[in-house]
C-alpha cells in the first residue's frame, strides 16, 4: 500500500495528497515533520535521506520532493486521466498545473 509520509497541512503534501485522492487510491498517511517528528529516524532516512516531507513508499519503491511524487503517481496510477499517453491525447493537467511557478513576488 502506497504510504504519504508528511503533515496534511503543509504546502508541499498537498498536492501529493490531492494526486492521490483524485486518482482514487488507497493510502495511509504517516504524519512526519513539524510536531508530528519522525524525521530523524532510521526508517524515514531510509525513505528520504534529505529527512524532509513529503515522501512516500510505494510498495518497496521510495521517492520524494512534491512535484516528483505527483509526476510518478499520475504516470503509474493515471493514464489518459491526469497523465496523457500520447502527445495528442487529453487530457494534460498534469502539465498545466504541476509546472514550475512562483509561490510569491519578492522584491
């Protein structure tokens, strides 16, 4: 089962969260990082040697950074949903919102 390690509130897990629950799948969140801990343990260094959220664990593949984890889970989860199969198809959300953009104007 596929494990969300991170704090659902946190900026960066959102999107994983949301990936997940459109594409429809089971998880089981970990909550790691802030109050919550965990990442200073071997398990989770296991997981993300960089020991920051989000990351998860698919089965015995591990992965993190945000957009990463949303990437993979649209490509092996979402086909033709989120995920096109051929430059042609539709749709391509996973392009359209996943790409890189300023979180805030600095001066």
């Amino acid at each position: 089962m596929l494990e969300i390690w991170g704090r659902p509130y946190s900026s960066n897990v959102i999107p994983v969260i949301w990936t997940a629950n459109e594409l429809g799948l089971d998880y089981t969140l970990q909550l790691a990082g802030g109050s919550f801990g965990k990442l200073d343990t071997p398990e989770f260094a296991q997981i993300n040697p960089n020991r920051m959220i989000p990351a998860i664990r698919d089965g015995d593949f591990a992965l993190w950074e945000s957009l990463a984890i949303v990437r993979y889970l649209c490509n092996k989860y979402g086909a033709d949903y989120l995920c096109p199969t051929s430059p042609q198809s539709a749709p391509w959300q996973i392009n359209g919102w996943s790409g890189p953009r300023p979180k805030r104007l600095c001066p």
